[in-house]
C-alpha cells in the first residue's frame, strides 16, 4: 500500500499526469497496490482497468475524504481479479468502506459493488458496464457523508429473517435486484427465490401480493415462489433435505 494516503481527487490527478504508468513494483505500490499473485509487471496494465472506475467518481465528499488500495485475488476456482478499496482516509470507517470488484468468478456481473453497510456476504449492487458502477458509486456519496443507512438494509434484513423461517441458512446470499426486490437462491432446493420487501404495502412493486405478505421487523415480505406454502416447523427443511441427499445416494 502507498506510505501516505492520499485523496481520491489528488490521485486521480497524478494517474492523468502518468505517474503511476512505470510497471517497476515501487510504482505500482505508490499506485496502492497491496497485495497481488500475478507478476509484478503486469500490475500496470491491471490498474488501468480496475483504475478506471476510480476515474469515474466525481462526488465532492468522496473525493476529498477517501483514499483507495488494490489488491489482486487468486481464487481457488477461476482467474485473478482485481479489486479497488475504498476507506475513508481519518476516523473510523463507520460503514463508510466499500470495494468495487472487476470480473470476479464469484459474482453474477462484471462490476461488483460491496459495501460494508449492507454486508460482506452479498453486493449491494452489481452490473455489466462501467457506467453504471459510477453513476450508482457517485450517487451515494451524500449517503456515506450524512450518515445515512438507506431502507434497503433494514429490507434485506427482512429477507433474510424471511429465508431463515423457510428453514435457510444465516449466511445465505441476498441480492439486490431493484427498489424493493431480492433474490436468493435456496441451500435448500437449489431454486432461486424472488422476495419483495416494504415498509409501507403501497410502495410495493409490482407481483406484490398483500395477503401473502409476512410482517417481519416492521416489513411486509413476500415471495411469490412461496405463495400457499406454509411457513415449515423449526428444522422440517433440513430434516427434508438430508432425507433427500440420502436418497440421492
């Protein structure tokens, strides 16, 4: 990682200026290269890439009170990706850190978003293009500057109580698939679920069903994949699926 952490706005200027262009490792460290597993000389070219999206942020507050680190991943199935760090360069992170990753094998799109605020386990946005990754990253800039948790976490929080009752486990991975809507994809059957999720039934999307509809920590939770199907007793899903590995067997 660079020795002195600088502000996004003023690497942004020594990126245009070509400052970190040489491909020797005391470059690409200065750059905020942490850790990598490819070669050394092929950390330039990669910053390129990933840096771009660095480029794309115009937020004053994100500018200004944010500095970024790179690392390169070596997953145990598929190839290196890379990922750019955000962390607020004085006090706590206090939900503020995000990192924005570039065709990871383990993410449905080829720009991913995840934020602290909205947990490791899941992205709180993803997308094909780079275009989209910076419009969404610049929007939330007053967010992170005033403090403010969006409805979306207490929603997914909902999700996943929601999950949980159908007998998923803590840990399953609830994405964001617009105002109001999630997915996941069952531990349990391998299916995907599509869950909505209000505070107020007449912000809900449409395909929302009131009288299907959960109350769950002051949310309204519906699946219409589960529509008629009774909320299972305490351990009936495992129960039922290690029943059904057994028999696979």
């Amino acid at each position: 990682m660079m020795q002195d952490n600088i502000s996004i706005r003023e690497w942004q200027k020594m990126f245009r200026s070509g400052a970190f262009n040489s491909q020797d490792k005391y470059t690409q460290c200065a750059a905020g290269w942490y850790d990598w597993f490819c070669q050394d000389h092929a950390l330039a070219g990669r910053l390129k890439k990933i840096g771009r999206v660095v480029m794309g942020i115009t937020d004053p507050f994100i500018l200004d009170n944010y500095y970024v680190w790179f690392k390169n991943n070596c997953p145990l199935d598929g190839p290196l990706y890379d990922d750019a760090r955000f962390e607020p360069l004085s006090g706590e992170r206090g939900g503020k850190y995000f990192v924005i990753s570039l065709d990871s094998p383990h993410e449905r799109r080829k720009w991913t978003l995840t934020t602290e605020r909205y947990g490791f386990d899941s992205p709180e946005f993803d997308c094909r293009n780079i275009r989209e990754m910076v419009r969404y990253v610049n929007s939330i800039g007053p967010e992170l500057r005033q403090g403010i948790i969006p409805p979306f976490i207490a929603e997914k929080d909902a999700v996943k109580i929601y999950a949980g009752m159908y007998g998923e486990p803590a840990g399953i991975r609830v994405c964001r698939e617009g105002d109001h809507r999630y997915s996941y994809t069952s531990f349990l059957d391998g299916r995907q679920r599509t869950v909505m999720a209000v505070a107020d039934p007449e912000d809900a999307p449409a395909g929302f069903v009131s009288e299907q509809a959960h109350s769950i920590k002051g949310m309204y939770v519906c699946c219409p994949e589960d529509a008629g199907v009774p909320i299972p007793e305490p351990g009936a899903q495992i129960k039922n699926y290690l029943k059904r590995r057994e028999l696979e067997r």
